[in-house]
C-alpha cells in the first residue's frame, strides 16, 4: 500500500467518524428550539450550551396520550421526542407549548408544577396535565408564562 493511498483511506474513516458524531435535530423542530433560544436570551439566560449538545425527533409515539417527552441521559445526550399525531393536528402556539414544556425539562432542569391562580389556570408551562389546572397558554399570557419559565 503506498502513502497516498492510506492518506485517502484516513479521510474516509475521520469523515465516517465526524457525521456520526453529529446529533440529530429534526427540521420541523429546529425553528422551536432556536425560539427557545431566544426568549431564553432574552431573559438574561444562556442556553446555547445545553442546547447544542440535544437530540430532538419527531416520531409516533406508541403510547397514547403522550405528546412529548424529555429523556434525560447520563452518558449521552438528553433527547426531547414528539408525537408526530400531536405535532400535525397543533397550531403554531400549541407546537411551542409542547416542545417548550419538554425543553424545561431537557435544557432548564425543571420538574411539573401543578400550581394554579385565583382562577384555576396553570402558574407555569411546567404543569404535568394530568390534575385540574387548566392550562392557559394564549398569545397574551405567553409573555408571563415565558418570564416564569426563565425565571
Ligand atoms: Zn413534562
């Protein structure tokens, strides 16, 4: 084997090697996230880091009822999944509830909160959907809802 030739062949491997290495985002999902970004930025909180290092993917989800999920992993990267049901029957507003839901789990750590105000509406996008608080997620109160969820 002459020099050129095992040259040519380390770049087939390293190339092999580095596209693997790349994470999955689905491209429906992306414009979400970067939004996440954002109004994270926005409120004075970094997220670049987590959130470069985050699988994201648009699939059907077997178990019914489930319209998304974070799955937090320890020695590879956390991975937020959405039902693909879910996502074609959302509109806007309702796609960047779910996928900023599972980023409060995925990339700010948080937990269900199942609060509710003088009125009986949700206190945070961190509700688990499954007590009484009625979620209240509209263009007028997704400023407050944001600022709770950077907090
Ligand atoms: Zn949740």
């Amino acid at each position: 084997m002459n020099v050129k030739y095992l040259f040519f062949s380390m770049l087939i491997i390293l190339s092999a090697c580095s596209k693997e290495d790349e994470l999955h985002v689905d491209s429906y999902m992306k414009p979400y996230i970067d939004r996440f970004e954002k109004e994270a930025k926005l409120r004075g909180v970094d997220v670049s880091g987590r959130i470069a290092n985050l699988e994201a993917y648009i699939f059907d989800i077997p178990d019914n009822g489930v319209a998304g999920l974070c799955r937090h992993n320890t020695d590879s990267p956390n991975r937020i999944e959405i039902d693909i049901v879910y996502w074609n029957k959302s509109n806007d507003l309702e796609k960047e509830y779910v996928v900023f839901h599972e980023l409060g789990h995925c990339v700010l750590d948080r937990v269900h909160n199942d609060e509710k105000d003088a009125q009986g509406n949700c206190v945070t996008i961190m509700q688990s959907g499954t007590t009484n608080c009625i979620p209240n997620y509209t263009e007028e109160t997704r400023e407050s809802y944001l600022d709770e969820l950077f907090e």
